[in-house]
C-alpha cells in the first residue's frame, strides 16, 4: 500500500482479491459487535474507533492482520493465538485461513471493554 488512502473501501480497493475477501469479512465482524463504531483510517490502515481507536485491520506482503491496539489482550488470550503470529497488539493471519468469527467477537469485545465500554 504505497498510496495514501481516505476510506477503508479505497484501502480494500489496492489489496489482492483473496485478502480484500478476507479483510472484508473481518470488517463485516467488527462492524455487526460494534455498530456504533466509526470507520476511519488511521497510519493508513483501515480502523474503527468510539471515543478511541477500537480496532484495525491491514495486510502485509503474505498475511492479514487484525490490529488490537493493546499489548495486553494480546498476552490475554494468548491461549487461543496459539498458532497465529502475533506481536505486541497485532495478529497475523492468512486470507484463507481468517480469524474464527467467535475469536474475533471474543478480541474486539475485550478491547471494547479496555476502551471504557
């Protein structure tokens, strides 16, 4: 993604189609738990925020990623990560491997709570 984006849809745009697929469904995820929340893009990569950054979610050269934004419900749930590559606040996955519906619910649920509700 060399090019400086305005919407998450102008990101998903310039992805492959196998990843767009994948990033599509996890946006459908975060948005159907939180309705509320505002898509926006920040660091160039497609986010969703309530009062805070909430969550975001991008690609690298060979993977997905779901960016939770905290250190620590990464370390929470490392249990379920097994598996996954993840690093302070990121988890990598492949696009035809996503992240279970039910995992993600669980993550951004989490984080929602972190963020004050």
């Amino acid at each position: 993604m060399g090019t400086r984006v305005n919407t998450i849809d102008e990101y998903l745009a310039g992805v492959s189609e196998e990843q767009r697929v994948a990033l599509q469904k996890l946006r459908e995820t975060i948005h159907a738990l939180v309705p509320e929340a505002e898509e926006c893009i920040s660091y160039q990569l497609p986010a969703f925020r309530t009062k805070r950054p909430l969550v975001g979610f991008g690609v690298g050269k060979n993977h997905c990623a779901l960016y939770l934004f905290s250190g620590s419900i990464v370390e929470a749930f490392q249990k379920e990560l097994k598996g996954y590559d993840t690093s302070k606040g990121t988890i990598r996955f492949q696009p035809e491997s996503p992240l279970p519906d039910e995992l993600v619910k669980r993550l951004v649920e989490a984080r929602r709570m972190e963020n004050g509700g």
